[in-house]
C-alpha cells in the first residue's frame, strides 16, 4: 500500500550528512559486539571475549571521530520537535546519555588497558572483571540513549 511519499527512514544523497545514519548502525554494531563480549566471557571464552571487546572499543572510536568530525564540519544538530518534548524527553535523554558516555570512558579504559596488558591469570587479581562490568553496562544504556536520541532527530520529529 503506497502513500504517494517516499520511504522517511531511508537515507538519500543530497538530504543532509550520512553520518548520523552511519554512527547509528556503528552505535548498534557496539550494542551487538558488547552483548556478545559479555555473553563470551560468562561462558568462559576468554579469547572471543577479548576480540568482541576490542571490537566494540574500535566501533567506539570510529563513532567518536565521525561525530566530532560531524560537529565540526556542521555543528550541532537543533532538535525541530514540539517543545515541550524537546524539554521534558529529549534533553534529558541528552544530558544522560553524555554524562554516561562521559562516566564510561575511564572504566572502558582500565578494562582495555588490563585486559590487553596482562595474562588471564594475572587479571583475576585486578579490578578488570569489576571495571568491566560497569563499562559494558554504562557503553549499552549510552548507545541505547544514544540510538534513541537519533531516531528523535532524524525520524520521528
């Protein structure tokens, strides 16, 4: 059944930047790898759990660069919504999901640096398995706020 009007989620050139639309599926691509990260490890599969991790820090700094590239180049993107929505969801949804990406950094930083410097012996005597855990669950709440509020820009209003 058709409408007359083209397809809203699909993105086409010439209306406006790809790179939201990029960082979402990156964004999502995380949420997949870090899920899979912590389901490798509570099964014991230490190598898989450190490739799945080491994955979702990369899909993490390629997000970061093409966002701040984005910002940039364009400068921030005005959500266009009613007000009171752009006041009471999608503003506080932004000050979360920044100030839990802001948190994260740190404890994603440890579990990648202990994670990647010591043996698997030696890890059990550190705080990697405590500061992965905060990471993994702050990283999933982000991205998922993060996905959110990109489906309020771009989609929705």
């Amino acid at each position: 059944m058709s409408t007359g009007r083209p397809y809203r989620w699909a993105w086409k050139p010439g209306r406006g930047p790809a790179i939201p639309h990029v960082n979402a599926v990156v964004s999502l691509a995380a949420i997949g790898t870090i899920t899979a990260g912590v389901r490798a490890i509570r099964r014991g599969e230490v190598r898989r759990h450190r490739l799945l991790m080491a994955t979702s820090f990369g899909l993490f700094a390629l997000f970061l660069v093409l966002y701040l590239y984005r910002v940039a180049v364009l400068g921030p993107t005005e959500f266009t919504g009613p007000a009171v929505v752009r006041t009471y969801l999608y503003l506080p949804f932004l000050f979360v999901h920044i100030s839990l990406a802001i948190v994260c950094v740190p404890f994603v930083f440890y579990a990648l640096l202990i994670g990647s410097t010591h043996s698997v012996d030696e890890i059990y005597e550190t705080r990697h398995r405590t500061a992965g855990r905060v990471a993994a669950s702050l990283w999933l709440i982000s991205f998922t706020m993060g996905i959110a509020i990109y489906a309020m820009l771009y989609h929705v209003f």
